[in-house]
C-alpha cells in the first residue's frame, strides 16, 4: 500500500522516538515490515490504521528518509463485514505476544491445535476475500473506464455527422443571403444635382444655382470662400471674382 495513502488516529508523539526511528532503518533494510499494517478502507483509495500504529509512524519515517524506497508498505486490508472478527483476532495475537499460551485459558492442548488451525483457516479465507474483492473493484473500475472510453468513442464517430448537418445549415443561409442581395436593387452612382453653369456667368443663372454649384465654381476659379455663409454672397464673390 502506498504510505502516503494511510492515516493513523493514534498522534505520532505518543510512540518513542527512538523505536519509530530504529523501526524506519529496519524497514528500508529488510524492504517491508514482518507483520503487516492493518487496515480499513475509508475510501476508494484512502486507508486508516485498525492495529500496529508503531509499525505505521515507522513507515512514514521511513518514507521520510528514503521517499522512493520507502514508498509502499506491507499491509492487510479488512472487509468491513469482519471488522469484529479482525478486532477478536487481534485481541488473542496480542494476549499471545505478551506471553499467554491457549491451554492457560483452558483449553486442551489438542483443542488448542484445531483452534489454532481453524484461525490459521479462517484467516486465509479472509484474506482471499480481500484480495477478491481488490480484484473485483479493480475490475468494475476498469470496466467503468471502458464504457467512458466507449461513450467518448461513440461521441467521436457521430462528430462528422454533426459537423456535416452544420455544414448543410450554414450553405443553406449563404444561398438566402445570396438570394437576398440578388434582389436587393443595386444603387447607381449619384449624378450631380445641377451641372455646371457654362460662363460667363450672370446673376439669374448663378441665382437659379444650388449652393453646392456655387462652391464647385468657386473652387474652379480659385475663389475664397472662407466666412461666407448666404447664397447671394457666393454669387457676389463669383461675379466680383
């Protein structure tokens, strides 16, 4: 299991440092620990410690010191349905470890035996059962993936079609657009109001002249204008001129 992916309820200060760090070496020396982590899932790819929290704080230690060596660690993940059978069997491994033997509880030497090796059994079917399910969410992970991938597949394969259509949409509104300015009647180039006066000029034709005219000549003859403003002024500069 990846280290980084697993959290511990248990504070790191309430373990001897020294255990922790002694622990850590012995990890990267050995590549894992002896008794692995274990382990609830509390998500699709999130971990909490149930039992051997040293263990745990010895392998973020170890990660610490060597990021890429101490990377992942030994761990058993325990179903949920035998969350009590996993506390029951930590509970006797624990009484084990600190010295107590079967038949101290009463039990025969030989029921000791068959119990033993019905737990060893037990065990080992929970585990397959682990590892079964891993299998089978791996699996349905993987085949949620493939029917992404197909969905993005489909989508890609019914892209030309759709592009096509818009295509069809977009040749259909040029040729209205066309059409509209097939019949939009085509403006012919301004003709001037009034021609020109032929000279020499006199005061009826200048008079019977638009003021625009009345600039034009003024403009071809070389006339100032500036600060005129009147019709019969334009005309005066003209005849002056």
């Amino acid at each position: 299991m990846d280290v980084a992916s697993i959290v511990s309820r248990q504070p790191r200060d309430r373990f001897d440092p020294e255990a922790v760090e002694s622990l850590a070496d012995s990890i990267l020396e050995s590549d894992g620990l002896l008794k692995p982590l274990v382990l609830r899932a509390t998500g699709p790819e999130s971990f909490e410690v149930v039992d051997r929290h040293l263990e745990y704080w010895a392998a973020v230690r170890a990660r610490e010191k060597d990021p890429r060596k101490g990377e992942m660690v030994n761990a058993y993940v325990a179903l949920p349905k035998s969350t009590e059978a996993i506390q029951r069997q930590l509970a006797v491994l624990k009484r084990t470890e600190a010295g107590e033997e079967p038949a101290a509880a009463g039990m025969p030497p030989k029921e000791a035996d068959i119990s033993a090796t019905l737990a060893a059994l037990r065990t080992g079917t929970q585990r397959t059962e682990a590892v079964c399910a891993t299998v089978k969410g791996d699996f349905e992970s993987l085949a949620h993936r493939i029917d992404s991938f197909a969905d993005v597949v489909n989508g890609l394969s019914s892209l030309p079609s759709a592009l096509e259509r818009m295509e069809e949409r977009l040749l259909k509104r040029m040729e209205a657009f066309e059409e509209i300015l097939r019949q939009t009647p085509e403006k012919k180039p301004g003709k001037s109001a009034q021609p020109l006066p032929e000279e020499p000029f006199s005061r009826e034709v200048l008079e019977k002249a638009t003021l625009p005219v009345l600039k034009e000549i003024m403009k071809k003859k070389g006339i100032p204008g500036k600060g005129l403003k009147k019709k019969a002024e334009f005309i005066d500069a003209i005849l002056g001129g």
